[in-house]
C-alpha cells in the first residue's frame, strides 16, 4: 500500500458510512434488537434458532448424534435464521442470545425455559444434559475442554480474519492476507500435531472437541470454506486430512450439515421460515432413490436445475445460473455419442446424474465424463457410485476401452473418483489458456 493510500485513523472514530464488503449492511457498532419479532416455537423441548454456518453445524451435528444413539429428548426444532436479512436482531432473537449471533438454543424441558447462546456453550450444555461425547474421567474431560476451547479462540482468526480479507473483504489487502493465513496454517499445524499423537482431538474417544472444531479445520481441509485450499496447501496435513475424512464420514455429520442450509438442492426442505427443519424422521425416511436408468432429453431441465445449485456451492462456488448449466447440458446431449444416466429420490426429483460423450479412437472408443452430479443431501449414501456402476454397464455394451474425466485437484470429488479406481495419468497433462478479446 502506498503512503498515498495509507490510512490515517481519526483521534475519535465515529459511525458515519457502511463498512464495505459482503456483511456491511448487517455489521453496526451498538447492540440490542432492531426491530420486534417473536420466535416461532416447535412441538420439540429443544429449539434451535441457527443457520447451517460453521458455528450452526457444530449444534446440529451434536444433535444428530445423540439422535443416532437413541436420545429421544434430542429431537428438536431447527429454525432457519437468515444472518445476512438481519433476522438475527429481532427482539425475540435478542430475548435468547443478547449478543446476536447464530446459534442460538432455547430448552423448553426445563422450568422456566434455559437459554443457551455461544456454539461452545451449547455444545457442552447438551453434552452434559445427555451424558454423551464428554469424558467422565478428569483427564479427559479437561483435554476434551481444553479443544474445545482451543477452537472458540482460535476459529476468529480463521472466520473474522483469514476468511474475510480473503474472501470477502471488498479490496484484497496483502498485509491483511498474509497476517491471517500465517494464522490459519499455524492453526493447521496446531491440530496436525496433536492428531499425529491422537486418533481424536479429545484423545482416542470423538467428543465434543473434534464436533467443534471439525466444522471449521476439517470442512477448511476438505475445500469446503472459503475456496482456499490450494492457497493454504490444506493437503500437506496429513494427520489433519485423516481425522476430517473420517469425521466426514460419520452420518450424523452428514445430516448436521444439511439441517438450516441455504445453498443446494437440500434447501427447499429445511428452510423454510416458517416450517421447521426438524424432523429428524422425516430427514432419514427418504427411500433410496430409484434404480437409475437412462438419461433423456427431457430430463434435462430438471438436471440442469440441480447443476447450477451444487456448482454455485463450496468448493466449487461457480457463478451458475439455471440458464447457463442447461445450455451447457444441451450442448453435450446434441453432440455425438452422447450417454447419460440419471437417479430419481423418492419424490420423483433429480437426486444425481451423469453424463459425456463417446469419442472414436485408434482401437475401440473412448468415453469422456463431462459432468456429474449428486444432490448434497445424497452424497456419502452410495448414490454417485451406483450411477458410475450403472454407467460402466451401459458403456459395456458400446466397446468402450476406458473413461477419461477432469476434476479439481485435492478436493472431495477427487478422492471419489480415486476410490471408484481412477488414476492420475502420468503420461498425460491438461492445459488451459484463456483467450483475449
């Protein structure tokens, strides 16, 4: 930054314009609700009033969780608050967190009803009222805190500092940058030292510590935030990159992460302001979608539609419109040697497809996998490979030798592709150039 630029505070700031970038319009210096609005409140004890941020997933994946071991009393109410709408200044919200932010827990199981606000905070409320993910012992109860306070301190660094001048910050600030992503891969380092001695954050046990921090580290070294893996060289943690998969793996993570989510094919059953995204039987009753079966012409809109939804999401977070993703799937379908196959859920919507053309070449054919596609609320349940396999049979019929395909480099569909036995060519390379006009 030159001098000309440099910034020169007043003696006495004042609150006089918006602060710039993505958050401005909800970031102000003074507290207290902006405006009157009740809760809505649920038939369940619990009510969580959240928004499926990584602060918002450590709450729900807890609760999935519990649910999973039988907890009845976890069964809850799951109101979507929509941050960026400023719904988190409403009078009723403020009545449950005075400090305005997501999440926010209110127990109607007890006389008068508890409130709980601070991720941290409810985390070890609902571990202690349930008995589960906390050591009993001493040891392992205070290294099991020690964690997860570890991730209350530490994550601002990461959220507030290296993800907003990273990512949303309306100018790009080298020093600002490079402070913050020093942080975030001390932090990195941090973790990956401990989970080289540990299976688990808290010890050999998952606990409230790795459901905290997970979250933020692992979905951070997935590619799952701020589209900053490559940049931060997430894959050289090792031990982080273990325990994140194996967390990711769980399915009560899995349903966490889709319950108040506002982006993806999942947000048209869990977001709706007034309806609650509880119903954990109603989230795990879906029947396996359909057998899959070819994909045709006048499938596409549908797919197309699911398309812009996922690829407009972290990691890839493309700018899609359902325009653009349907002329790109019309252009393959018009093209020779096209070949698709597609999976229905339950209510007859798109859950996943897959799609590319064959290709002539000196013995036999070739076919190139343009596209795939799974639902996120889909993935990790076998659907993506059930449509490979399905593919594989169809292409078994046309004298095909082999499937080529491109994807990201260190991010989860990567390491799909890897399990279904895809390799990395060592004898080939691929180039892009853009053109000028």
């Amino acid at each position: 930054m030159s001098q000309d630029n440099e910034y020169l505070p007043p003696k006495v700031w004042k609150w006089e314009k918006e602060s710039g970038g993505k958050f401005a319009s909800i970031n102000r210096p003074i507290a207290g609700p902006t405006h009157d609005k009740a809760l809505p409140v649920g038939k369940h004890p619990l009510q969580l009033y959240s928004l499926a941020t990584p602060n918002g997933v450590k709450v729900t994946v807890l609760l999935e969780e519990l649910l999973a071991l039988g907890h009845t009393g976890a069964e809850y109410d799951a109101w979507l608050i929509r941050i960026g709408e400023g719904e988190q200044f409403g009078s009723g919200f403020v009545e449950v967190n005075p400090n305005s932010k997501i999440p926010a827990l209110r127990d109607h199981g007890t006389t008068p009803p508890t409130r709980v606000f601070e991720s941290g905070s409810i985390l070890l409320y609902l571990a202690e009222k349930f008995g589960e993910f906390l050591p009993r012992d001493p040891a392992g109860r205070t290294e099991t805190l020690n964690w997860l306070f570890w991730q209350m301190g530490s994550a601002p660094y990461l959220g507030g500092g290296f993800g907003h001048f990273y990512a949303y910050a309306p100018t790009k600030i080298e020093y600002a940058i490079d402070r913050f992503a020093m942080e975030a891969k001390r932090q990195l380092d941090v973790l990956d030292r401990r989970l080289a001695e540990s299976r688990y954050l808290g010890g050999e046990d998952y606990t409230i510590a790795d459901i905290a921090n997970w979250p933020w580290y692992g979905q951070l070294a997935l590619g799952r935030l701020y589209d900053a893996g490559e940049f931060l060289q997430v894959q050289e943690y090792e031990h982080v990159q273990r325990w994140a998969r194996e967390v990711d793996a769980r399915p009560a993570v899995q349903r966490g992460r889709m319950v108040n989510r506002t982006f993806g094919r999942w947000r048209s059953s869990c977001t709706n302001a007034t309806t609650p995204a509880t119903s954990r039987r109603r989230r795990r009753t879906s029947a396996r979608p359909m057998q899959p079966r070819r994909l045709e012409e006048g499938d596409l809109e549908a797919c197309a539609t699911l398309f812009a939804q996922e690829f407009s999401a972290p990691p890839w977070s493309e700018p899609w419109t359902n325009e653009r993703a349907l002329a790109r799937l019309e252009h393959f379908h018009a093209s020779p040697g096209f070949v698709g196959m597609l999976a229905l859920g339950d209510q007859g919507e798109v859950a996943g497809f897959l799609l590319g053309n064959l290709e002539p070449y000196v013995e036999g054919k070739l076919f190139y996998l343009r596209e795939m596609c799974v639902a996120t609320h889909r993935q990790g349940q076998g659907l993506g490979s059930e449509l490979y396999r399905a593919l594989e049979r169809e292409l078994a019929t046309r004298d095909v030798r082999a499937v080529y395909l491109a994807t990201g480099r260190g991010i989860p569909a990567a390491r799909f592709y890897q399990q279904l036995g895809f390799r990395c060519s060592e004898g080939m390379a691929f180039y892009a150039r853009g053109l000028k006009h």
